[in-house]
C-alpha cells in the first residue's frame, strides 16, 4: 500500500490535533450571543470544509443575519485564543512526525482551516521546523472534498500526487486526498466520524495514527 511513498501530507483538525472540541466551543458560544443553539445535524454536514464554505452554511443552517466576514473575524478570534490553552496533538502524532524526521520523509500540513488556525497550531506545538510546507483551504480555489489543497501541498512539496499519503479524519477529506490520486488513509475522529462513513472513500481506515506509525516504520526499515 505505502511502499511507493515519498511524502506525507496531514489534515490538521481532528487528525494531528484534537481540536473538534474547541471548535464547538467556539461555535456554540458564537450562536449563542445570537440567541441560537448549536445543532449536531447541522455541523456534521459542514466538517472538513474550508473556513468561506463552513461559515456560509452555518449563516444558511441557522439563518444568521451576520455578514461573512464578521462571522470569520470573531470565530477565528475566539479560536486562536483558546488553541494555546486547549488544543492537545492527537495520540500516535509524535511518533509519526519523528519517524518522517528520522528517515527525512517530507511532510505538509493540507488543512481547510484559515491559515492564522494553522499558525497557531504549529506554533503552539513547535512544529514551525518541522511542517515547512503549510497550505490552507484559503490559499486554493476550491475547497475540500475538490482535491486543491492536496495538490498545491504536493506541488509545494516536489511531490507526485500519486507518491503522496494522506491523512485525513472526516470524509470530506479523505474525498479530496482520493481526488488528488493521493494513498488515503482515514483515523476516523471520534467527535464526528465512524469507520463506516468512509465506505467507497478509501479501504484504508485505522484507529489511530499509532497504526500509521507502525506501517510507515515497516515501509522505512530495512
């Protein structure tokens, strides 16, 4: 499955980090100052999508007279305060970025956050060495499922979209890394995902990245 990898390419939400959680902090706490309560149904159709998308559903699935633009400076303002303090890395993410640093397998982050949560992110962790290449669903025209982020990130990477993993943690994602002709690998992420949702996505779906960990040490050693 992986032996023709050359790079990896990582979601970030959900995948790298736990951060779902505090997302719907931020969301429940944003439709709440406008008197609205945070629907399930509603959310779960929007996760994975890129910042422009998701908002826009959100102001059509609760009917918000906000402007785009308002909505995004405060969701992101409240979210960029709390990734510090909230956002933990997911379990097997270590060990996955030492072993491509150990064996110098390039890695991306394809993310459909705003890239001020992507910075945040990486610097609350100290990863600013370690993900060079850092793309966003704002840098590309079309957002996840679409496959531009994917591409751009391979692109950016010297990459072959075909000798590129992906891992992603919601179907919108994986949709987008399939695409780009990338090996898909899904680790579902508990607050929102469950493995039967990748059925005619991708075959390879895993528990956690501790499983990646172990078929790209399999693939590097000699």
């Amino acid at each position: 499955m992986i032996d023709h990898i050359q790079a990896v390419i990582f979601d970030m939400d959900g995948l790298l980090v736990d951060s779902e959680p505090v997302w719907m902090i931020c969301e429940r706490e944003l439709l709440a100052r406008r008197g609205k309560e945070w629907d399930f149904e509603i959310q779960r159709r929007l996760i994975g999508m890129r910042t422009h998308d998701f908002l826009h559903g959100m102001i059509a699935g609760y009917d918000l007279k906000d402007t785009y633009e308002d909505l995004r400076a405060e969701l992101l303002d409240s979210m960029c305060a709390l990734v510090p303090q909230k956002v933990v890395v997911r379990p097997g993410a270590p060990e996955v970025i030492a072993l491509l640093q150990e064996h110098n397998l390039p890695c991306a982050i394809a993310s459909s956050s705003a890239r001020v949560i992507i910075e945040a992110v990486v610097e609350s962790q100290g990863w600013q060495d370690i993900f060079h290449v850092r793309v966003s669903g704002d840098d590309v025209e079309h957002g996840k499922p679409a496959p531009d982020v994917y591409l751009e990130a391979a692109r950016r990477l010297s990459v072959a979209p075909e000798h590129c993993l992906a891992l992603e943690d919601s179907p919108t994602g994986a949709r987008a890394a399939v695409a780009a002709g990338m090996t898909t690998i899904a680790i579902p992420d508990p607050w929102h995902a469950h493995p039967e949702l990748f059925d005619g996505i991708t075959p390879y779906v895993y528990e956690s990245l501790h499983d990646v960990a172990r078929l790209l040490e399999a693939r590097v050693t000699p």
